[in-house]
C-alpha cells in the first residue's frame, strides 16, 4: 500500500506556507460568555498556541488576525487573510447553546479540496482530545465565505455547558485542542511541530 501524497501542498525551496489564524471575536465583541468565561479570551489563548507550536517549522509564515483583545470586523478579517495570500485560514471559535464537544465548519460551496483539509484538520483534533464528535459541518459564515483559500472555522467545546467550560479553563486541555488544529496543519503542508 502507497502513501498518499494528494494531501500535502508541494512548494518550492524559497517558498513558505503560509498559515492566516483568525481568534474569533476580540474588543467589544466578547463572543459567548458564560461560566465566569468569555469566548474572545479563550480563542485568543488557543491561537496563540497554535502560533507557537507552527513555528517550530522555519517554512511556516503566519499572520493572526488578532494578538491582543482588539476588535476586527468579520470582513475585516477576510480580507487580512486574502491580502496575506494565506494558503489555509483557520478561524478558532468556542460554541454556545446547549451542546458538547467539538466540530468544525467549511463553507457551504467549498471545493473538494477545502472539504479534504478539514476532515485532516477535524480528525487530528479529535485524536488529541476525548470530546464528543459533532461532525464536519458547512455553513455560509462570513470569514469562510469571503476568504479565497482554503478555510475551516473550529468550535471547540460549548463555553454554557458547565463541564465544558471546565475544560476549557484547564491548560493540558487548551495545550491538546491547539495541537490537535496544528498536527492536522501540519500534515496537509508538510511542515515539522
């Protein structure tokens, strides 16, 4: 049995991948809040992580749409991104309204390869962590609409539900949701964590 290479983007020596990593909400906008948490400040964590550990790949460029509890419009975003000629866009969010575990969105018209990238992406995630699977889903956001690459939005765990907002308030459990996102970057791209 062969590898399968179909997945992995082969670039040139001098050309870098570049990763766009959007932390959802920021600024006035907190996003969900409940349990004493508010979703802005957990997806800042978790980009962050996941800079840091895509980093470890001198091949890897990488813009964040945010560093800091700024407010960046939806479109705003997008347009970071397009201007970044980012190769993949990974907007990381944090659900709300009854539920539990982890899924992941692509836009609703997305060609083949987008819907490739994020079953790599959404099955590395629930390697690392042991959530409930709400499954690979489309849906017509703005930042996964309005970007020209590849996109995936990520919904990690439900910050309402008590014992899913526990999780995300424990730091092996942030440290996993994060490697989860870069193993599967990593394996489309090629690139070493």
């Amino acid at each position: 049995m062969g590898v399968d290479f179909s997945l992995y983007v082969l670039k040139g020596d001098d050309q870098m991948v570049r990763i766009f990593i959007d932390p959802g909400h920021g600024g006035n906008d907190p996003g969900a809040v409940a349990n004493g948490l508010e979703e802005k400040n957990i997806t800042l964590d978790l980009a962050l992580r996941l800079q840091a550990l895509l980093e470890a790949d001198e091949n890897v460029e990488l813009q964040l749409s945010r560093s800091d509890d700024s407010d960046v419009g939806l479109s705003a975003r997008a347009q970071l991104a397009n201007d970044f000629g980012a190769d993949y866009f990974v907007s990381i969010h944090v659900n709300a309204g009854g539920g539990t575990g982890f899924e992941s969105f692509i836009y609703t018209s997305a060609p083949t390869e987008t819907a490739t990238y994020q079953t790599t992406v959404h099955q590395a995630i629930m390697q690392e962590i042991d959530v409930t699977d709400r499954g690979e889903k489309t849906a017509n956001f703005a930042v996964l609409r309005e970007t020209i690459m590849p996109a995936i939005l990520t919904e990690n765990m439900f910050i309402d539900t008590a014992s899913d907002a526990e999780r995300l308030t424990d730091d092996a459990f942030l440290q996993s949701v994060a490697l989860g996102h870069a193993r599967g970057i990593a394996e489309i791209f090629g690139l070493t964590i």
